[in-house]
C-alpha cells in the first residue's frame, strides 16, 4: 500500500465533496469521504474486497473512528450517487486534447454455466447477457464496460451494457464530451463505415479501427504508426483493471456490482494521474 496514494485519493474525495457543498452527519465518527475513500482503495489493493481493506485501514489507522463492515455497507449504499457524481465531474476533467482509446472488458456477474440460475440477472430472460471475449476467446455472462481513456491510462467516458451487445452501441454517448477533431483509435470490434460518417458529421470525430486483412479499404501509414502509438495504452487499463478484480466482483446486488465498477475508475485515475 503507497500512503501518498491513499492520500491522494482522501485529498480528491474530500475536496470535491466539500467543494459541491457536502458535509457528513454531524454524529457520524466516520466521514463520508472516509468511507468513499476505503471504497476505492479496496480496489486499488484489495480486488474490491471490502472487509479485507477495511480491517487492514482500521489497523494502520487511516481512519479516525471504527467502523463495522455492516455499517459501512450501508453508508456506501446510501452514497452510491454521490460516488457517481465524483467519477463523472473528475472523469470530465481528462477529455481534452486530440487522441483518445477506447475498448471494452467483460464484467461477469457469475459463471455461465449457473445463468440459468443467477438472482440477478435471469438468464432465462436475459439472452442480451449472454456475451463474447475475442481477446479471451472464451464466453461469459454479465455486463460489458466500455471504456475511453486518454493515452496516460485516464478515464474519460465509460458506459456498462449488456454483455452480448455490439461494442458500437455505446459509441456516440461515449464520444459526446470529447472536443471536436479528436481521434478515437479502437480495435477490429469499431470497424463501420456508417459509424464514422455519422461520428465525423455530428461533432467532428474520428474513429480510426484497425482494418482487417482482407478488407478493401486499408489503414493509412499514419493511422498505422498512431494505432501501434496509442492502442497499448487501453491494454495496460484493462490489465489494471483485471488486478482490481473487476471480472471477479463478487456483489449480491447490481447496485453493489455498480459502486465497484465505479471504485475501480477512481482508482484508475488515482493510479493514472
């Protein structure tokens, strides 16, 4: 564990929510930020496991007063919003300039041979979260986070589907915040001549993908050297990603599996900075 991590994220949590004018409960012995903080750095070290990271942050006295893990639990809940808010308004503070990478990453909610039985997503119903990882080439059943970074590994904009659904479906929500002229570099999954007039018409994007070997229509040169620039950058995320236990969220409620997602892209950004 880095302590100036962990303070950086306390400093940024803190900050932010007294900036927006949030204030803990007055007989709360342990603040919001505080509790937000162990959220995240339960990511960072822990792979999202809660109790773990709060015994070990109790221990070394990171926080003022103890906690139980119940309690915790339920304020963390209760400041589900609130941990939204901060990853988007931080979030918006990376999407300048002219480069940026996006990709997707499986988030299983459980195997997919106990689908049929999931609680909480029913896999009876539910085929849309039936999905495919062609990285893995192996299947899997959950969510899928799509994900635009810049090319020093920060968030910019990031949406959960389902996980059977195209990697093109999210493409222009996640490309709405970024400046006019700015390249998107994605892999096979982004190739649509469709996609790209429209993205190039609406805000002035460009998405370059790379082609595949049998296509009429290859990659310039240029697009060539920025993709072998820019692409290892969203795959040394999503290896951070996976440290952090994001294919392993161990979460009863989508709401919980939510909050931890959302933990892992604070933490990216903390470790990213």
């Amino acid at each position: 564990m880095d302590d100036i991590k962990i303070i950086t994220v306390y400093c940024i949590i803190e900050d932010t929510m007294r900036t927006l004018g949030h204030t803990s409960h007055y007989l709360a012995q342990v603040s919001d930020p505080e509790v937000l903080t162990v959220a995240v750095v339960s990511a960072m070290y822990f792979q999202n496991h809660h109790e773990r990271a709060l015994c070990v942050m109790r221990g070394m006295r990171y926080l003022t007063k103890p906690i139980s893990v119940s309690r915790f639990s339920r304020r963390l809940h209760a400041l589900a919003q609130w941990l939204e808010y901060l990853v988007e308004v931080i979030c918006s503070l990376f999407a300048h300039g002219s480069a940026f990478i996006i990709d997707s990453i499986p988030v299983p909610v459980c195997k997919r041979v106990r689908a049929f039985r999931c609680v909480k997503i029913d896999g009876r119903l539910s085929r849309a979260y039936f999905g495919w990882c062609a990285a893995k080439k192996e299947k899997f059943f959950g969510w899928r986070l799509h994900l635009i970074c810049t090319r020093e590994g920060l968030p910019v904009a990031f949406q959960m589907l389902p996980g059977g659904w195209h990697d093109l479906v999210p493409i222009h929500e996640l490309t709405f915040r970024l400046p006019e002229g700015a390249s998107v570099y994605g892999d096979k999954a982004y190739i649509s001549a469709p996609t790209e007039e429209a993205l190039l018409a609406e805000g002035g994007i460009k998405l370059v993908a790379v082609r595949k070997a049998n296509m009429h229509e290859q990659n310039t040169f240029e697009e060539w050297c920025d993709l072998k620039w820019y692409r290892p950058s969203i795959e040394t995320v999503n290896s951070q990603l996976e440290k952090m236990g994001i294919e392993r969220l161990y979460a009863r409620t989508n709401e919980g599996l939510s909050i931890k997602v959302l933990a892992c892209m604070l933490a990216l950004v903390c470790i990213n900075l």
